[in-house]
C-alpha cells in the first residue's frame, strides 16, 4: 500500500453575497485578504488545511476552490448579487465535499472531516426548503463525509437559525446586538484565521482535533435561543 503523503483539513468558507451585504463588501474583501494572508504566514499550518471560498445568494460560486495556500498566489473576491438562498448552499455542499474528498484521496491524501464556516446577515429567503438537503449533508450515514458547520449570523440573521444550521449548538454563533456588521465581519475573519491555524496546529499533535474560537462581538446563539 502506499505511504500516504499525509492529512488534510478542508475548510469552506460559505459567505453571503446578497444585497443587503452590499454596505460591507470592503470589510468582506478585507477579511478574506487577512484569512489568505493569516494562513500564508503560517506555512506549516497551511500544509495541513486545504481552502476554499463559496459565495452564495440565488446560487453558489466558487471564489476560491480547495487550494493549497502555501503556492495559491490570488485573493478570492466576493460579489454583491441577489438574495439568501440557503438550499442552493446545502445542496452545492452535498454535492462539492464528497467531490473534493474523493479527490484528495486521490492525490494520496488521508482526509479529515471537512469544515464549513458559514456567514450570513440575513434570514433564509427560502423558507424551509434548505432543511432537507441540508439534514442529508449532515446526516453521517447518508454522507459519510458529512462536515462540521459553524454558523455566524449578524444584521437579520436569527438565533434559532444559526443553531439550525450548525452541526452542535456550541457551533452557533451570533453578533451581539448593536453591533456594528463591518466590524463583526472583521472579527469574523479574525476568529476564523485564528480556528484554522490552532486546528492546523492540533493535527501534528496527539490529540487532533478541530479548534472554533467565538468571534469577538458575538455571542453563542444558542444562548440567544434560551433566553
């Protein structure tokens, strides 16, 4: 059998590209500039993880597919465009992560579940079609390769959604009331560079494990939710 050349982490960084994001696509364009140049700076980290950059609105686009950050030259650019469609990013996802495993065993890889960070400031505009595709993305015997979701929401964003949608309550996370949505993205970012580079970090251990820091100026949805 072949030795395998060792084990990754992809991580999906799902943003939301609708209209109501259009205050804020400086800060949005500065946090994925700060994430690429975090990772790039921690070459050792970034061996271990593999990034790609969704935007989605009425679809799914691929700013940035799985890439190697140590060698990815460009900086992915998000794009304002039409609304909050949550069932066009669950089904891309059941669909892209099996893909994106499947060729990085390929490539020799041995492959930890994957990860999704997924940011929106808005409720879903399709109601509750996203549910099913998004209980068969997450469900480990259906999709084996089932990913960790981390939820943020800001702006319109509800508690009880982003619980919906993270795979464990803890996961869940919701900008503070009053805060200002260009500087909740901004840590965002922050915090999402800082997950990735202590999970890079955790795998060379004994322990591996995947690391989710709360963004500063948010607060776990789920204690939103129990209020």
């Amino acid at each position: 059998m072949a030795e395998t050349k060792g084990v990754l982490l992809p991580a999906y960084v799902v943003a939301d590209e609708s209209g109501s994001m259009a205050p804020y696509q400086r800060e949005l364009g500065d946090g994925v500039a700060s994430l690429c140049e975090g990772l790039r700076a921690e070459p050792m980290v970034a061996a271990k993880l593999r990034l790609a950059v969704l935007g989605f609105s009425d679809d799914v686009q691929v700013r940035l597919a799985v890439a190697d950050m140590r060698t990815e030259t460009t900086v992915p650019r998000l794009v304002i465009r039409g609304v909050t469609n949550y069932r066009a990013v669950f089904e891309d996802l059941l669909q892209r992560i099996p893909g994106d495993v499947k060729w990085l065993r390929g490539e020799g890889y041995r492959v930890h579940r994957p990860v999704v960070f997924l940011l929106s400031d808005g409720q879903p505009t399709d109601g509750s079609s996203w549910h099913a595709p998004h209980a068969e993305l997450t469900d480990r015997d259906r999709t084996p390769t089932a990913p960790n979701i981390i939820a943020c929401g800001l702006g319109d964003a509800r508690a009880q959604t982003m619980v919906d949608v993270a795979t464990r309550p803890e996961f869940a996370f919701l900008a503070k009331s009053g805060t200002d949505i260009g500087r909740a993205i901004s840590e965002f970012f922050h915090s999402l560079t800082m997950s990735l580079v202590a999970s890079g970090h955790a795998l060379n251990s004994a322990n591996p494990q995947l690391v989710v820091n709360r963004p500063d100026q948010f607060t776990m949805a789920i204690d939103e939710v129990g209020r």
